[in-house]
C-alpha cells in the first residue's frame, strides 16, 4: 500500500515539476485535473481557431463581387483610364517612333506642346482615339472576368495568393489579347501620323481615319497585318499586367491592414493603383519599345516613303507605277524586334531577328541601356495616372453595383 501512495505521489509531483511546480495549472484549476483542463483549453483554441478561419472565409467572400459587376466595372474604368491618358501615350509614340537623328521629339513638355501647336487636338494629340476606345472597353471586360476568375479559383485550391495574382493577369491579358491588339495596331499608326497629309511628321502612313485605316490596311496587307507585332506585344503586356495586379492586389493588403478596415479611402486607392502601374511601366518599358517599333516600322530604304498617298488615281501607266510605289512604300516588312523606325547610327549593324528577346540584346548593343528607355517618362506618367484611375473606378463602380444590388437591383449570377 505504502509502495501504491508513494508510485502516485511521485507521479504527481513530477506532473508538478513538469509544470514549473505548481499544484494549480495556469488556469486556475488543481493538478490533478489538470489533464482535463487541457482538454478544455486546446479545445477552446481550436473553437477560437475555427471562429477566426470561419471570419476570414465571410470576408473573403464578401469582398468577391460578382464576376458581372466586375467586368462592368473593370470596362468602364479601364476604358475611362485610357481616354484620360490617351494624349501622352501618344507623346510616348512619337518619341519612341522619331525616325530622325537627332530625335524631333525629345522631352514630354517639349513634345507636348509642339504636337498641340502644330497638329491641334483631335488629329493630333488625341489621334486614334476611336480605336483605342473600340479595343479598350471589350478588352478589359474580358481581361477582368478572366482575371477574377482565374484568380478566385486559384486561391480556393490553395495556391499562394502572389503566385495567384501573377498568373491571374498573365491569363487574363492573353484572353484578352485578340481584341485589344488589332486595335493597338491601327491605333499606334494613327497615332504616329497625326494629321492626313501632315506637313509636321513623316511618318510612312497618310489614313483619312480610323475606317480608311482599317479599310486600307485589310485591302493592301491582309487581315494578319492587324495582328502585327503580336507576340511583341503580348511580351510586353502580359508582364505588365501580371505585375501591376501583383503589386497592386499586395499594396491593397497592405493599406486595409494599416488602415484596418477594407475602405481604405481615396488618397490610398489612387496611391496603391498608381504605384503599382507605375513601377509596372518602367520595368517592362524597353518591350514597350520593341513593340511599338514593330508595328509602326515601315521600308525607309525605298524612296517612295516620303511621298504622300494619291488623293486620285493617276490617268498615265507612269502616274499609276508611282502610285503603287506609294501604296507598297505602306506594307511594312515586319522582322518582330527590329526598331527599323530609327535611322541606324554610324556603324550600327542591321537589325533583323524574329525573337524578341534577341531584338532586345541588339537593342542594347546598338543604342545602349537609354534606347531601351525612350520614353520611360511619358510610360511612367501614363501608367501611373491610368492605373490609378482604372483601379480607383473599378472599386468605386464596384461598391456603387453593391449598392445598387443590396437595394433590390436585379439579382446577379456570380
């Protein structure tokens, strides 16, 4: 018996020392029961645990809208966005696109102002318009429902949210990609001409508009010259896009942790947006120059390119050679990295390659780091400014829908 009491008290004070001595557990119950406190308290964790898991599943879910406001949002501010800043994307163009040396357009003010003063507004600075706003808003339509949807998923099967976000916009820009790149194309040359006939810049293209663009281009280069410079562009906006989202989505966590509520305010959602598409511009900036290059390269080597198109046909067999000249002076022979819109500088060597990746390096050794950044200013401006206010529309629509749907709208269908 003696041997039994002292088995059991030695059990029990070791359990003691075990817990630093004591004979009551830390919460305020006697040793022996200790082991049923235990319980209790892991329990009581795991309560709390599955409480917390249980919150953070309702906030995630009502931050998800649904997918149709979101491509509603996504378009109307995206598109709205690109409008804003349409005048110095074309002030980008022309500087990356300047075929003389020295450049014509060097500074962003100086640039501004003399297209403004030479070309006016509408065919100048504003030039392509109508195509910009014909590919903005279905792109980004698709681009969001893409974006969201990937995205949700992905995160739903436990992939890293980062990883989520980056892969997200790489999908969603493809998908989005076969509407908004034909646009690109025929906006980018007008952009480049400015005005018809113009006496200012001469740029190979001489478009009455965006129709006799679209018109001439299909008639004289075929349907595929619409997707000039494809795989250029979509090096250069499927980075973008999936880094802007990226940077953009981790600011996002960022301030509604610092702020500690999902209303971050203004000053941040147009800082977070802005920041992020901003840094995602200057990074991708040097393929913004491969691609812009591609598709308003045009054959300086033949002499007819400083002529203008023909407002009518020559009645003479002569008149109407020369007129041919001028209309293949027009089809451009696409090497997909070559930056033919520059002069070459003495001793430079001839650029033609079909990667990307090699007309980046030859860039590089041609023009040094400064050619892969012409225009990093005007690129920078222009992202920040747009993804700013795309972003900042797209959250305010979005809680404007919310609104309206919490107010008897018409049910969606997520």
């Amino acid at each position: 018996m003696f041997l039994v009491k002292n088995f059991f008290s030695a059990g029990t004070t070791n359990t003691q020392k075990d817990r630093g001595g004591l004979g009551i557990g830390d919460d305020g119950v006697p040793g022996d029961e200790q082991p049923f406190a235990d319980i209790k308290l892991a329990t009581g964790r795991i309560d709390s645990e599955t409480m917390a898991l249980q919150e953070s599943e309702k906030e995630e879910e009502e931050a998800r809208p649904p997918y149709l406001h979101s491509m509603i949002a996504g378009g109307i501010g995206g598109t709205t966005g690109d409008l804003l800043m349409h005048s110095l994307d074309t002030v980008k163009t022309r500087q990356q696109a300047d075929p003389r040396v020295p450049p014509k357009y060097t500074t962003m003010a100086s640039s501004y102002s003399m297209i403004l003063r030479q070309e006016g507004i509408r065919r100048g600075l504003y030039g392509g318009w109508l195509p910009a706003l014909l590919g903005s808003f279905p792109g980004t339509i698709i681009f969001f429902g893409t974006y969201e949807y990937s995205k949700r998923h992905m995160i739903d099967y436990g992939v890293n949210p980062q990883f989520a976000y980056l892969t997200s916009g790489f999908v969603a820009d493809f998908a989005a990609s076969f509407i908004y790149v034909p646009s690109e194309v025929l906006k980018t040359r007008l952009q480049l001409q400015g005005r018809y006939n113009n006496p200012f810049f001469n740029s190979g293209y001489n478009y009455k508009g965006f129709s006799h663009a679209a018109r001439t281009i299909y008639r004289q280069e075929g349907f595929s010259a619409l997707f000039y410079g494809y795989k250029a562009t979509i090096f250069r906006d499927l980075p973008f896009s999936a880094l802007q989202f990226t940077f953009y989505e981790q600011a996002q966590t960022w301030a509604r942790k610092w702020k500690g509520s999902r209303d971050i305010g203004l000053p941040l959602e147009l800082c977070t947006g802005a920041a992020a598409g901003g840094l995602a511009g200057v990074i991708t900036c040097p393929l913004d120059v491969v691609k812009t290059r591609i598709q308003t390269q045009v054959n300086h080597a033949d002499p007819a390119i400083k002529k203008q198109t023909p407002t009518h046909q020559p009645a003479n067999s002569q008149g109407r050679a020369a007129a041919k000249a001028v209309t293949q002076s027009q089809i451009r022979k696409i090497s997909t990295s070559s930056p033919s819109t520059h002069t070459p500088r003495p001793g430079a060597c001839n650029l033609d390659t079909s990667s990307v990746l090699t007309g980046l390096k030859l860039l590089y050794k041609t023009e040094g780091l400064a050619g892969g950044f012409r225009g990093v200013g005007p690129r920078f401006v222009w992202t920040s400014v747009q993804s700013g206010c795309m972003l900042f529309l797209y959250q305010s629509i979005l809680r404007q829908l919310e609104l309206y749907s919490a107010a008897g709208g018409p049910e969606e269908v997520v």
